[in-house]
C-alpha cells in the first residue's frame, strides 16, 4: 500500500463532479495500485453525500461495493 484515499477522492469519484476531477480519482481507484482506506473516510464521505451535497438516503451500491 502506497496512499490512502481521502474523502474527496470518494466523492469525486462517486458523485462524478466536477467532471475533471471525478476522472482523476477515476483513474486512481479504478487503477492497479493496492490503496488503503480508513473508516474515517467513509464516515467522511457518508456525511458529505447526505449533509452538504443533498444525497438521500446512502446505501451501498455496486459501485462502492468495489473498495
């Protein structure tokens, strides 16, 4: 493991804005390398997709499914 992922890595990747970044952290997650994620992240993400960006209600989906 060379790099944890952060927060906004997540959310980029899975709200897909803004587009330029989303691809970033596309290629990042979607890549080879082994990353590693902490809990504090998830809860991060989870109250950034609820809190600030509107989602409503989180559950996991395919695409999350794959960390």
């Amino acid at each position: 493991m060379k790099a944890l992922v952060d927060t906004s890595l997540l959310v980029r990747y899975l709200t897909g804005d803004p587009p330029h970044l989303a691809e970033r952290a596309a290629q990042v997650l979607d890549g080879e390398e082994t990353l590693g994620l902490t809990e504090v992240a998830l809860v991060e993400t989870a109250y950034v997709l609820e809190s600030v960006m509107s989602f409503k209600s989180l559950s996991m989906r395919p695409r999350q499914a794959d960390f």
